[in-house]
C-alpha cells in the first residue's frame, strides 16, 4: 500500500511539473504571438498611410490632367473659332466678288 501511494505521489509531482512547463510554453508562445499581432498592426497602419498618400497623389494627378485637357479643349474650341471667323470673311469676300461679277456682267 505504502508503495502505491508513493508512486501515487510521484505520479502527481511528475504530472504536475509537465503541466508547469507546457504551461509556461504555451503562455510564451501566447506572448510572442501578441507581439506579432502588434508588429503586424503597426506595418497595417504604414500601409493604409501610404495606400492613403497614394490614393491622394493619384487624385492630384488625375486632377491636374482634367485641368490640361481642359485648357487643350479651350485652345482647340478657340482655333475653331478663329478659324470659323476667318472662312466667314473669306465667304463674305467671295460673296462681295461674285455680286462685283454679277454686276459687272449685267452692266455689259
């Protein structure tokens, strides 16, 4: 009986000690993995920054060739016009010339 109890005993003592160490294993590895979680937070947290400076450099960039093809369309409809203008006078001269030929001929 004496001996039972003493392999009993030893039977707890030796579980016990297992316990403590894997324990302690496990609270570890539960400590390093918060300390990854963080180190991964932080680079999330530089990433949404520079997604963000991106994302506003793209938006400067897109608003700035709105404003160039802006001022392109503004010099094409202005060459349009100074064109338009200019074959007008040319119609009116050519009109004028034809009703000088027309009377011209009438009179002969």
């Amino acid at each position: 009986m004496k001996k039972q109890l003493i392999a009993l005993m030893g039977t707890v003592v030796l579980l016990s000690g297992c316990g403590n160490s894997e324990k302690e294993k496990l609270q570890n590895e539960i400590k390093s993995l918060e300390d990854e979680q963080k180190e991964l937070q932080e680079e999330n947290k530089k990433l949404k920054d520079q997604s963000e400076q991106l994302d506003n450099q793209i938006k400067d960039l897109e608003h700035s060739i709105d404003k160039a093809k802006t001022s392109d369309d503004k010099k094409k409809t202005s060459s349009k016009d100074n064109k338009k203008s200019t074959e007008s006078k040319k119609d009116a001269k050519s009109t004028e010339k034809s009703k000088e030929t027309s009377d011209t001929q009438d009179k002969s």
